[in-house]
C-alpha cells in the first residue's frame, strides 16, 4: 500500500522540453500532473481532501510568484511537499497561472 501511495506522487518524468503548446511545455503532461499528482492530496476536482481547496476562487490571496514559489518550495511543517527536486520553475510558472485562471475546472 505505501508502495502504491508513493507511485501516485511520482511525477513523470521530463516534462519540460516534451513536445508542448506553451513556451515549450509538454501542458497535457503538466495538466495530468495536476490532476492526478496535486489531485492525490487536493481532491480529484480539487476542490480539497488532505490540502486545501485549490480552485481559482480559493487562491485569490496568492500572487502567481508566491503560488509558484508554494509549488517548488512547499510549505514547511504542513503535508504540502517541495517540487523542486522534480519540476523546473517554468513548469511551476505554468501550474501557478494554471490553477489560478481557473483552466484546471
């Protein structure tokens, strides 16, 4: 069962340089990754479970750079986990205004 948690939370791998719309971004991966991976702890629809509701009316208080920073760095003594070891920051840009635009309704 761990093993099967932990598989959930693994990203997959490479996603910048995949073949993308935006700026060289593989979106349907990054969009997979949100729904799945970030959905693991905020809910399938994102609208909360072990974290906090997600959706853009939830996120108001966030500007993009500190949602980005939140995303790579996580927060600390909270479940909400750090990214970096396993997205670029231009992939967080991305999940950022992504989350924040409402595209992931």
């Amino acid at each position: 069962m761990a093993i099967a948690a932990l598989a959930a939370l693994t990203p997959p791998v490479a996603l910048a340089g995949s073949a993308g719309a935006d700026r060289g971004l593989n979106t349907e991966e990054l969009k997979r990754l949100v729904h799945q991976d970030c959905g693991s702890c905020h809910g399938l629809t994102l609208k909360g479970g072990l974290g906090p509701d997600i959706r853009p009316e939830n996120l108001t208080h966030y500007d993009p750079d500190i949602l980005e920073m939140v995303i790579l760095d996580g927060i600390p003594d909270t479940a909400m986990p750090p990214w970096r070891p396993l997205i670029t920051q231009e992939e967080a840009q991305w999940i950022a205004l992504y989350l924040l635009n409402g595209d992931a309704q």
